[in-house]
C-alpha cells in the first residue's frame, strides 16, 4: 500500500476535480482517513433538487469524481485498491460513500492524457470529411456508446432536443434553479469556481444578458407570444453535430460505477478527436428517452443514461475548467 502525502492529495484532487458533475455544482469533496486510506466524501448541501430531485445525477458525478482520482493516481504510477462502498456519515454536512487504499504498479491509461482537454463545448460544430472514421473508432472502443451519424436523423433529433428542454424550462422552479447554477457576468463572484458561466456557455455578453431575461422576468410573456421556444433553441448546435451518441448502461447498476463509465466514455469521445455537449434532457424526458431508445435499438437490459452532440468545434478549443479551489474540496 502506497501513502499519500497532503502534498501528493493535493495534486491529485486538482486533477480529480476536472471530472464533470451536474450543471457544475461539484458535490465531490475528499478526505484523508486515519487509516491512510481516501474517502470520498459526498458535500450533503451541494444539490440541483429540481433538475435532479432523486440525486441519481450527484451520485453520477461522484462516480465521474471517483474515475477522475483513479486517472490521476494511474499518471503517477497508482491504483484504486480495496475499496468498500459503506456509506458512513461525518458530519450534518458531510457523508463518506467509498474509501480505497492505494497501491503502487499499474499499466498507463490511455485516456488520462485526455483529461486536461476534454471540457463541454456548447457551440457549433464545423463539418469535416475526416468524421467517419473516428465514430467508427468510438463505436469499437466502448459498447456503451451508440453514435448516430444520419443527417435527417440527427436533425429529428435536435427537434426532440429542443422540445425536451424546454417542456423542463416551463417550469418555474427549473428555470429559477437553472439561472441560479449560472454564471451570466464575470462579476459573479462564483464565474469561475462553478456553475455554468458564460464561457462555458460558449455566450456573448449580448446573448448572457439576453438569456438572464428570456430565463428570467420576460419568460412568461414570451411564452405566451410563442417566442421562449425558439430564442432558447439549441437546435442549429445540435444540427451541426457530426453524430449524437447515446451513452448506454445496465439497468439497477451503481450510479457510482455508471459516472466512472459516463467519464470514460467522454475521454473516448475526445480522444476520437471529437469535442462533446450532453442534452441531458433527451434522457430525462420519458417520450424522447424511449424513441432514442427505439432508434438505438437499445435492449431492455440497459437504460439511456445521457445524449451528447459531438463534433469538431467551429473555433479552436481552449480548454478551460472551472472549479473550487482544491483547499475547499480537502475535508
């Protein structure tokens, strides 16, 4: 068994912490146990309730957390051993869901040189002739991940997407938690610790301070002039999108062991070469979760998890992650 150093922790949350979590709210937090061995730690007031009010997608983004450790300690030559899943609470704030110790002597991962580039492009796509072969390459490397490659279809699909969301963004309470995960101004005092901010959003100043009024006070009367649905369109994004992949998992597996699956399925995507957007509301929305289902030909063993775009981004990417500092992520 290897020890880690608060010097070495410290390093290893950094990188840990790039993994993605549910509109950026970062549940994840660590600590050092007397045993030596590493908790992951499960910040109990960090939540997105409206959006994911069974806190399926938290224990997600542990799992992503999780994946992001292992990646970190596979870089340095360390692994992942002996964990235990019990979860025991510390505090009224904080509850331990794993514990591992860790050991020396591991192959390199070949995706956890991807993990300082991948990030959400939420932009448009440029199309290339070079696409077809990377989504082969994808659709060999992960049996979890169907990619649909189909013009028309993909265009079906941003329909699908966009009613989706915005059958969510009617109601008050998403879109009152919504705004308040957004970053829409760098005077935030949160743009660039977590949440969505307008980089992120890949947004102007115009269309962050449009969307905090179309989200906002005007919604209502947008609505009912029938224009909220289009001026919060993504459709033309998702059109533009080389393939949407449908990422699939077991039914009844671990949410803990589905993020760590979610996490390496986006590295495979970029590592393909591709840059990725997850619509998660295809996946939350009962209708269009089974008519993907139908497309993909998705057996009744395994559930639609989440739906990206992937594509190339329209201008060059320049990976930037927004995150707490590690000192608040170390408990």
């Amino acid at each position: 068994m290897s020890e880690l150093t608060p010097d070495l922790l410290h390093e290893l949350v950094a990188e840990a912490r790039l993994a993605p979590s549910v509109h950026n709210i970062q549940p994840t937090r660590w600590r050092l146990l007397g045993d030596g061995r590493l908790a992951l730690v499960d910040d109990t007031t960090v939540r997105a309730p409206v959006a994911d009010p069974a806190g399926h997608d938290v224990l997600v983004s542990h799992g992503a957390a999780l994946e992001g450790m292992s990646l970190a300690l596979n870089r340095r030559g360390l692994a992942i051993t002996a964990m235990t899943t019990i979860e025991q609470p510390l505090s009224p704030q904080f509850a331990a869901l794993c514990s591992f110790a860790i050991r020396q002597g591991v192959a390199p991962d070949p995706l956890a040189g991807h993990v300082t580039h991948r990030m959400s492009w939420r932009g448009r796509f440029e199309a290339s002739p070079d696409d077809a072969a990377p989504l082969v390459q994808l659709a060999v490397a992960r049996d979890d991940l169907i990619c649909i490659g189909d013009r028309r279809t993909i265009a079906d699909i941003a329909g699908w997407a966009d009613q989706a969301e915005f059958s969510f963004v009617r109601g008050d309470d998403y879109r009152a938690e919504l705004l308040e995960w957004m970053r829409l101004a760098p005077s935030h005092p949160h743009y660039l610790l977590d949440g969505l901010n307008r980089d992120a959003l890949a947004m102007s100043a115009v269309e962050a301070t449009a969307a905090r009024y179309v989200l906002g006070s005007l919604f209502k009367p947008l609505d009912r002039l029938g224009l909220a649905a289009s001026l919060l369109s993504d459709g033309a994004k998702t059109v533009s999108a080389a393939a949407i992949v449908l990422f699939c998992r077991p039914v009844g597996e671990d949410p803990l062991t589905t993020g760590r699956h979610f996490y390496r399925g986006w590295l495979e995507i970029d590592r393909a070469g591709f840059a990725a957007c997850p619509i998660s509301a295809l996946a939350d929305h009962p209708d269009f979760n089974d008519r993907l289902r139908k497309l993909g030909r998705i057996g009744a063993d395994l559930r639609l998890v989440n739906v990206f775009r992937v594509g190339r981004p329209s201008k060059p990417l320049k990976p930037r992650h927004f995150r707490l500092p590690v000192d608040r992520l170390i408990v």
